[in-house]
C-alpha cells in the first residue's frame, strides 16, 4: 500500500531510498505563492488561526497537495489584491510553483488548481496593519 503523506525523490539499486513528507512541499509551496505579485494572503484553516494565536506559524497554509501513482498535484487557495489581473496572477502562480518545486526537488506538478478565495483591498489592508500595530503599543504601554 502506498504511503500518501511522503514522496519519493531518489533510490538507488541498493535500495536506499530519499522520501519526502508532504507537508514539507506545501511549505515550499506556500512561501513561494507569497512572493507572486498580487497574492495579498493564503487561506488558512482554524488550525492555523489556533496556531498563529501561540505564535506559531504554518508557512504551508493555503496549499494542500495530493499524490496519484506518484504524481503530485496542488490546490492552491489565495486571496488577492483588489484591481489585478487575476488570470494573469493565477498563470504567474502556477509557472511560480512548479519552477520553485521543480528546482528544489526535481518533482514536477501534475496539476495547479488555483483557487481565488477573495479580493483583499487597500482599506483592508491597512485597517489590519493599524489593529496589529495599535495591539502592539497597547501590551508595551502594560509592561
């Protein structure tokens, strides 16, 4: 039976082989999806807004991969900046991705679904970076 939350990169004839697990990919993943212009955010679950309440923060949010007869295959779940191109947005994604995993791991993707979970504004934007600050100063002034 075959293990569905590992991959393999590499095996020898001795039989030594290099495996790696998903959620190492999606890492990967995620953090080269943030550096796509006009990506605001990547979807998170409950998880991870539990995760980043500790301070802990999961770099492969927004991206869930699968595996089929050892071919891999993402679902990438974005929301991006008000006014851009988004089918321009969503191809410059999916050449991103499966160059950066291409070049990390000599994997290829089968397929990168794009999801376009929302439209993020400016207003937005800066009313979050004003509530983050504005806690900030709050448990400063506490100390």
């Amino acid at each position: 039976m075959a293990d569905n939350s590992t991959i393999l990169l590499s095996n020898n004839d001795k039989g030594d082989e290099t495996r790696v697990d998903l959620s190492v990919l999606e890492v990967i993943l995620g953090i080269a999806a943030r550096k796509v212009d006009g990506v605001s955010e990547m979807r998170g679950s409950i998880k991870n807004g539990l995760d980043s309440l500790f301070g802990r923060t999961n770099r492969g949010k927004g991206v869930t991969l699968s595996v089929e007869d050892n071919q891999l295959t993402a679902d990438v779940y974005v929301y991006l900046d008000y006014g851009v191109n988004v089918p321009q947005v969503a191809v410059k994604l999916q050449k991103r991705l499966a160059l950066q995993l291409e070049q990390m791991t000599d994997l290829t993707l089968k397929q990168i679904n794009v999801h376009v979970v929302g439209l993020i504004s400016e207003e937005e934007k800066s009313a979050k970076d004003e509530e983050l600050f504005s806690n900030q100063e709050d448990g400063e002034a506490q100390d």
